[in-house]
C-alpha cells in the first residue's frame, strides 16, 4: 500500500507543468532601457563662485566618466545605468590634478550615488599611486572609495606594495584603511 501511494504521489507532482500565461502586475517587467549611447562621455563641472539666475561664470571640471557604451535605465523605479563595455572615470582635485579609475563593467546607481567598478579595476592617483582589485565602489556623496576583495596598493613614493583584502580611503587617498594585510610588504626605513 506505501509504494502504491508513493509512486501515485510521484507521477502525480511529474505530470505537473506550469502553462499559466503571466500578464499585467504578475508578469516580469521587460527591462529595456530608456537610452544607449555609444562612445559615450558626460562631464561633471562645479561653479567656482555661486552663481545668481542671470550670472554666468567660469567652471571647473570635477569628473568625466568615458564608456565605449551606456545603458541608461533611468526609467524604472530603481534608476541606473550600466557600462557594459567597461568605464573610465577622471576625476580632479582642487589643484586640478587628475585621477583615473578603469573597469571592465559598471553600474551607476542614481538614488544612492553610487558607482560599482567591477573586473580588472585600476585606480591610479595623480601622484602615481595605484590600487588594483576585481571590484570597487565610490560613494560620490561622501567621495569615499572602498572594496571588499582582494587588492594590490603600490605607492612609488614610499616605494612600497602592499597586498590585503578590504581597503577604503577618500578620493585623495590622504587616509586609507586597509583591513586586512598579507604577503610580502616592502617598507622603506628612512
């Protein structure tokens, strides 16, 4: 009698498919972006004196973001665009000295400022110092930068290496904090 109703069990739940049609509310949503652009560049520029409604002034530049091509999907309720062919973003400083960041893939969130770097990330101060890591992220609010993965800090300054998992630090890499350290790390005593 057990093996009667566990094969009928079996056969039971086998036999059954889903050929329910989704529409309206119940269906998943066709993300198809608002927007593509190739060879895509927007800048990011500041006044340098504030600015009434009938003045003009000069500007700065404070970041361009460069991308072979932008998917901007600013059109459904969690905003972002996608760079899926990579993404370069100089940002300067208020010498005007420029810093570069390179990734194979990101996301810009627009509600939470937000920019995911992922794949082959470089960032390379303009002092020539450069972290290398698989992911990074950059809160342009607070312009703090920060990974969780695996990186490689070298600094030619110090003329040191520095290899560990987890690091955040300030768009000037004035402070940085590196979590956890291993490896082999040169140390000039002077």
């Amino acid at each position: 009698m057990g093996f009667a109703t566990v094969v009928s069990v079996a056969l039971l739940f086998m036999s059954c498919n889903d050929n329910y049609q989704r529409v309206g509310e119940e269906a998943l949503p066709n993300l198809v972006p608002q927007g593509v652009a190739k060879n895509f560049t927007l800048t990011y520029t500041e006044a340098l004196k504030e600015m009434g409604t009938q003045d003009s002034a000069e500007s700065r530049v404070i970041v361009v973001l460069t991308s072979p091509l932008n998917e901007n999907y600013e059109n459904l309720k969690f905003k972002h665009q996608i760079f899926p062919k990579g993404l370069q973003i100089d940002f300067y400083d208020e010498q005007n000295r420029k810093s570069v960041i390179l990734a194979d893939y990101a996301m810009v969130y627009s509600a939470t400022k937000l920019i995911d770097l992922q794949g082959n990330v470089v960032l390379e101060s303009h002092d020539g110092k450069k972290l290398e890591t698989s992911q990074l992220y950059w809160d342009r609010s607070a312009n703090w930068i920060f990974t969780e993965h695996e990186f490689t800090y070298t600094n030619p300054e110090d003329q040191t290496v520095m290899d560990g998992e987890g690091m955040d630090f300030n768009r000037d890499f004035t402070f940085f904090n590196a979590h956890k350290t291993f490896g082999l790390m040169t140390i000039n005593d002077e």
